[in-house]
C-alpha cells in the first residue's frame, strides 16, 4: 500500500467526528474531497474501512486496524518534528489545549500575550464544558487541558496557575445588593440561574449546597455563563458564577456581587494532562508561561 499522511490525517478525522462533513470542516476541505481520498484509500487496502448504519458511519474491521495504525503513524511523525525543533531550540508548531468554557474570559489574553512572545506557534484552542474537557483528557487528544474541577485519578498531572474566585452574582438592582451578611440558607428562596448538570461551576455549587444540608431548584438551566449573565441582567434570577467572567459587566454597573457568608469561594484553575504524556517543547512553554506569568498578565483582583 502507498498511503499518504493526508490520507492517514483525513481518514483519522473521519474516524474520530463519525462524519465525512464534520472531519472536512476540521480540515478546511469539501466533504466530496474528503470522501475521494477515503474512497481511494479503500482501493489501496482492498476492504472496505467504513459502513452506514442509517445516517451514521462506523469503522470496520479494517477501519479499526486502520485507525489504530494511522494514530500510531501520525503520533511518530509529530513527535518526529517536536524532536526536531527542541534541537534546534526553536518554539514552534502546534500547540493544542481544550479548555472549560468559562476559562475563555482569560485565556485567549494568556494565549494572545504567548504569541507576541512566541509568534511561529500555532495554536488549537478548543472550548467545550467539563464534560467535552474530560472525554478530550481521557482520549489524549490535547497538549494539556485548562478546568477548575480535577479528578481524583492518580493518572493525571495537574499544576495549579490562577485563582478561579467564585461568587453570587445579581442584578445591580437587586434588593439583596446592598444588605450584608447575607444566609446562603436567606438565597434558597431567590430564583437561581444554573449550568447544564455537566459544568464543574454548576458541581462545585451543588456539593457546597448539600454539604450544607441545603438544596436549590434552578430556575432555569442555561448553558453557558455568558448565558446565565444574560439571564442575571436580564433579570430573570441570580447565578453562582466565576468573578473572571463578569469583570466588564461589574465595571458597568451591570452586575453587583451579593455579599454572602462564606462567599466568594477561592479555587484553583488547573493545566491537567495524563501522567504518560510527553510534553512538546512548545507545550512545556505555554505551560511554563501560565504557571509564571498568568497572575502578571491578567493583572485581576477579586475581593
């Protein structure tokens, strides 16, 4: 068999998204385009890779053996030019990390501040909830990820880099905005905007409740704090939310933080990647330049 790299690549994106039209996209191909070098690829092997089962696609026998061997070549050949580069002590080539959507209100300034420094990475950044960041995580799809909640799995490195300063947060308006001291037991009665039950906000609010002995019913579940900030200015209920996201709305006198005991709560971001991983050169960078730099960069203080 003769096969090329681009058809190992665009084979694997195929194989990974289930889609001809999802992995062309990926690729920035047409989807006829795609499924031509699939099609030729099959004539190469001799079998066919992929069958239709209603409207999907799925790997067959061969397409598994395929897959398998495609990772595994494409793996070696990025690894191959990651060794490369570090001998010529040069920083560049992809960088690829996934991140919890409410990291996205800091970390494009990380990255941004990165590639002024560092302009020949490319970088891969890819948003999606605890949920997506975990599968991502577990399939070793990224350099490293970027989350707030880290699972207790004696496989993973994390490294703590940056405050994750968690509150209350109403309208500017709002009759709670000027009392103090307010009960967490006294909110249970305020309508409460919530994230989809796969957020690690959204885990981190509904332990805290139930360890409390507490429990609060959403109002509304949104899915993401963009959503739940539109909602809390909109009026339609208060939400537990990452101060990192409401930095410009508080400025505006959009949004005010609740003052209530026990509050805000101080966590941690994490970068977490599986102890297996070999970190690039250009990863061990980024990483190193978060852990170092990320405080100095974003220049936020939360009270």
């Amino acid at each position: 068999m003769h096969l090329t790299l681009q058809q190992l690549r665009l084979f694997e994106a195929v194989s990974r998204h289930g889609s001809y039209t999802r992995a062309a996209e990926e690729l920035h191909l047409t989807q006829p385009a795609v499924s031509i070098q699939i099609k030729r690829l099959e004539t190469q092997t001799g079998l066919p890779l992929f069958e239709q089962i209603g409207k999907k696609i799925f790997p067959t026998a061969a397409g598994k053996a395929m897959y398998a061997a495609s990772l595994d070549i494409l793996g070696r050949v990025e690894d191959l030019k990651n060794t490369v580069e570090e001998l010529k002590g040069v920083v560049k080539g992809t960088l690829q990390v996934s991140v919890v959507t409410t990291a996205k209100y800091f970390m494009p300034h990380l990255l941004g501040m990165f590639l002024q420094k560092y302009p020949d990475v490319e970088p891969k950044l890819k948003f999606t909830n605890r949920a997506g960041v975990m599968e991502r995580l577990m399939n070793n799809e990224d350099d490293f990820v970027i989350m707030g909640q880290v699972p207790e799995d004696g496989d993973l490195e994390a490294y703590p880099f940056l405050n994750n300063i968690l509150g209350i947060v109403a309208p500017a308006d709002h009759p709670l905005a000027k009392k103090k001291k307010i009960t967490l037991k006294a909110l249970t009665k305020e309508r409460f905007l919530k994230r989809e039950r796969e957020s690690g906000t959204r885990y981190v609010f509904d332990k805290m409740l139930e360890d409390k002995g507490l429990h609060i019913e959403p109002y509304m579940e949104l899915g993401s704090s963009e959503a739940l900030k539109q909602g809390v200015m909109a009026g339609l209920g208060i939400a537990f939310l990452s101060l990192h996201s409401v930095q410009l709305e508080r400025e505006a006198g959009k949004l005010t933080v609740l003052d209530v005991e026990g509050f805000p709560l101080k966590r941690r971001w994490y970068a977490v990647h599986s102890k297996g991983r070999k970190l690039s050169l250009v990863a061990r960078t980024f990483l190193d330049y978060i852990l170092t730099e990320s405080h100095h960069v974003l220049n936020v203080e939360y009270e």
